[in-house]
C-alpha cells in the first residue's frame, strides 16, 4: 500500500533557528530559549553595537553579543565565519561584523584552536570599507589593549592592499580618527600590492601626512590626490567660481572632494550651485540622505529630475546594501513631494525579495511600545515602523492578505492592491503592551500561513504559546527584530518557523519551506 510517494504529501521542510528549553520573555510570557548558533544569528542581524532596546542596555547586549562569537568561535568556527562575513556583506552590520572578528581571534588564541578557518582570513573577510581596519584597531586596543596578535595585523594588511587608494584617503583619513592611514601601516607593518605600482607612493604620502603634515607632497602618480592639493591651495576667494564654471563638477570628481568637505572648503554654505556641482559625484544613499538640502538650497528641477532616476534605479539600490527603512526615513525628512515617487520606486526595489505568497496570509505587525526603540542614535527610525514596512510589503505583495497591527489590542490595516507601502504606514499606529496570542487567536480564520513581524517579547497569557493558536499543519513564520534572548514559541521543527533580520534577505526562507525544501543559513 503506498504510503509516501503520494502527491498529497510534502516534505517535511526544517529551518535553522532552533528553540530549546522554556522560559520567560523580558515580559513574563511564556517563551522558548534557542541554542547558541540561533541566538547569535537573531542577535547579530539585529545589534548595532552599543545600542539599546526597551529591555536591554547597550552593554548587555554588546556583552550577550562577544561571549556567543566567543564560544562559538572554538566550538564551530567554521560556522561562525560563515556568519561574520555575510554579516558584513548580505547582512549589512558593519559594526557588529568587525567586533564579531576581533572576538572571534581572541577566543581561539586564547583556547590554543588550531582547526578551522584562519583568524587572519576571518579578519580580512569583514574589512570592506577603507576606515574599517581603522576601526578594528580601535576595537582590538581599547578592549585588549595594544599588543595586536600577528592575524590580527596580517588580516588587517591584507584588507589595506585592497582597500587604500587616493579617494578612501581624501574620504577616510581625517584628524577626527583615532587611528589615521599611516598609524594603520606604521601598526599592520602592510605592504604595498604588487599588483598596483602606484601604491608604494600612496603608503609613503599617507605616512608623510600623518607625521609631517606640514611637508607632505602628493605623489605625481596619483592624479586624484595632485588635483585635490590644486583645488586647495586655490585662494578662497576663487572658489566658488570653480563650482559656477562649466567643468566645474568634472574637476570636483576628479579631486575625489566629497560633499562633506565641499563646505569647508568653500568657506560657506552650499548653495544651489555647490550642491549641483557636487551631485554628479555623490554615491546614492548620499543623495537620498540630502534630499532635504537639496530642497533648501533650491537645486534646479533639471538636477532634481537626476537624482531622481538615481536614487530610483534598481541597480544603484542594490548596490548601496542599504536597508529598506533607509528610505523610509528619507520619505518622512523630505519635504519635497518630488521626492515621494523615486523614494517609494526605491523602496520597492530594496525590497525586491519580498516574495508573492499564493492563497490567503495573515500578516501580524507588532506595535507594541517596546518597539518603539530606535534602532541606532544617529537614527530616528525605529523597529515599530521598520516591522510596518516589512508587514505592508508582504500584504501588498501577496495574493490575498490581512494585515493586522498588535500591540494591547488589535486591529486591521486598510489598504489597496497597488498601494504605496509609504502611505500604507500612516495608518499604524502604537498600541501599548504586547498581547500576540490573543491577535493571532482572534484574526487567524483558516489561513494558508501566518507571518508575526515581531520583537517576540509578548507579555503573559493564559493561551500560552502564540503560535499554537493556529493548527499544527498551517506554517507559522515569526520575524524577529530585536534578537532578545527569549522567543516567544519553539522553532526549527514542524510548521513553526523564525528567522530575523533588518533587511528583505529573510524572505527568500518562505517559499523554499513551504516548497518542502530545508532553509539552512544564508551563507551555507
């Protein structure tokens, strides 16, 4: 009698995050605790280092953070650097990524571990940015103090031979770093690449300008640094006439000279003309980070139109691996309704793998107030409205969907088939504590999935487990954005899914689960 090859039977499909033992949210519900991988990889996709949240200080979590890579570094290492370098890629955590390494080198000097991925490959694979061996420096002394172990240095060394050129010095190497280019070589002892000859001239100046400033001469051989010297040894008063000219933004690019120093070296405000002449040469999460400037300084409708198709084109918004709440955040800032179309058009790009859910999907968007932390200081945005986007994007995307916010109480979201996901946002709203089980229980009518976006601290409740009020054999997927410690119910077995994150990436799990395939982690 057949039994298994039968067309009505699917595969029993896993996903990594794996709950253990029970326990109790920061809340007092009932939740789960996950082992050591799946707590570091919801932690990490969440922590930007020294950051609080509504029940955790920065240090905790920074603390929770070093002694999960710490541990997992000797147990699995070849895991962990799995983690650390998509962290930094795919991830985007930049901060977490560097601390990540540097914690990881220490752990297996310090337990003697021979085996598993070099601690100077692992140094290398999180340094992206030319400030960044910079800042690993800065982590590595004032943690451990200044005697820097030999993978520390030579993965540092090695990410400077591919990351120093003339731009990154003019961009990274300011008085305000604690570690300028040349204390970087003068420590890493880093060699020029073979490869680039112009190279062996960039050390020597970058060494020159941080111990005789007042001498240094820009190598001939970098076109970028000679141009940049000519443009500042330009007395003050013909400045900005080199801005008004014709090839005004062409020699600005080629002096590699960023919006930030175009002020200082004006010796004034920058108007229309600055920012016009400085615009051709701006990265795109630049533009959109100045939208609101360029308003007040009343830049042309012409160049407005530019940025426009910039900051909109699906390949600038893969590039710049920002995350989609970035663009959020640009869209309430900019005064401008000409920026509302290429914000939104931008939006729907970072979140391109959002996927198109067939039958009918129940979305749950936590508004409770512990999410309402910020997400970083230098932010305003926080988790309530980044798991907004998020839920919204799903809705709006999938075949037949609820969207429902929670929080005390609960309530649907009212939307349109082809709506913007900006507008969609204004009709949030914060709904105080965190009853998650009771939103499920009431809006959960006969689904094909359900999504909770989530920070998973859910208070107590006398129906327990949120997720067992939907049937065992319908796929429950919880996003979390926080990476508390405690979930709020089992993962890794059966129809009961989590993953996490900031960014889109966490999408692309759902349809291999629901296609019976095993969502492992990114990286492997």
């Amino acid at each position: 009698m057949a039994r298994f090859n039968l067309r009505t039977i699917r595969a029993r499909s896993t996903s990594p995050v794996t709950s253990t033992a029970a326990a109790r949210t920061h809340e007092g519900g009932a939740g789960v605790l996950r082992e050591p991988r799946s707590e570091l990889f919801l932690l990490a996709l969440a922590n930007f280092v020294t950051q609080k949240t509504f029940y955790e200080s920065g240090e905790d979590r920074d603390d929770r953070f070093a002694a999960l890579v710490r541990k997992l570094a000797v147990e699995d290492p070849e895991w962990t650097a799995g983690l650390l370098a998509w962290l930094r890629r795919e991830g985007n955590m930049r901060t977490a990524s560097l601390v990540g390494a540097a914690e990881y080198v220490k752990a297996r000097l310090d337990a003697g571990a021979e085996t598993g991925p070099a601690n100077r490959q692992v140094v290398a694979s999180v340094l992206l940015r030319a400030d960044e061996p910079g800042e690993l420096l800065g982590y590595w002394t004032s943690t451990y103090g200044r005697n820097i172990p030999k993978p520390v240095k030579r993965g540092i060394a090695d990410a400077v031979r591919r990351l120093y050129s003339g731009t990154s010095l003019l961009k990274y190497d300011t008085a305000s770093k604690g570690y300028r280019f040349g204390d970087v070589l003068n420590l890493v002892h880093a060699t020029p690449d073979p490869g680039k000859p112009w190279q062996g001239d960039l050390f020597r100046y970058a060494l020159d300008r941080r111990h005789h400033p007042d001498t240094a001469v820009p190598p001939a051989s970098s076109r970028t640094l000679v141009a940049h010297r000519a443009l500042m040894e330009l007395p003050v008063d013909e400045r900005r006439a080199v801005v008004t000219a014709p090839d005004g933004a062409q020699r600005l690019a080629e002096a590699g000279m960023t919006w930030e120093a175009l002020a200082g070296w004006l010796q004034g405000p920058l108007d229309a003309a600055a920012w016009e002449a400085v615009i051709p040469s701006m990265g795109a999460m630049a533009l959109v980070r100045n939208l609101r400037n360029f308003d007040q300084a009343g830049v042309s409708d012409e160049v407005a139109a530019q940025v426009a198709a910039r900051i909109s084109d699906p390949e600038a918004v893969a590039a710049s691996r920002q995350f989609p709440f970035r663009y959020l955040a640009a869209y309430q800032h900019a005064p401008s309704l000409r920026w509302a179309y290429p914000l939104e058009k931008a939006l729907g790009h970072a979140l391109a793998n959002v996927p198109a859910l067939p039958g009918r999907t129940l979305v749950l968007v936590d508004r409770s107030g512990s999410m309402w932390s910020r997400l970083s200081d230098r932010s305003e945005l926080n988790r309530a409205d980044a798991a907004a986007v998020f839920g919204t994007a799903l809705a709006l995307r999938a075949a037949d969907a609820d969207l429902v916010q929670f929080g005390t109480s609960s309530a649907p979201i009212t939307y349109r088939a082809g709506e913007s996901v900006l507008k969609v946002l204004g009709r949030f709203g914060d709904l105080g504590g965190t009853n998650t089980t009771e939103a499920v229980r009431r809006h959960y009518q006969g689904h094909d999935r359900v999504l909770i976006v989530t920070d998973e601290q859910a208070a107590h409740s006398r129906r327990g487990d949120p997720t067992a009020q939907v049937p065992d054999h319908v796929p429950v997927y919880t996003w979390n954005l926080a990476g508390h410690r405690v979930g709020h119910a089992p993962s890794g077995s059966g129809m009961r899914h989590t993953f996490g994150g900031l960014t889109d990436a966490a999408f692309r799990m759902v349809p291999l689960l629901e296609a019976g395939r095993r969502a492992d982690w990114p990286w492997t």
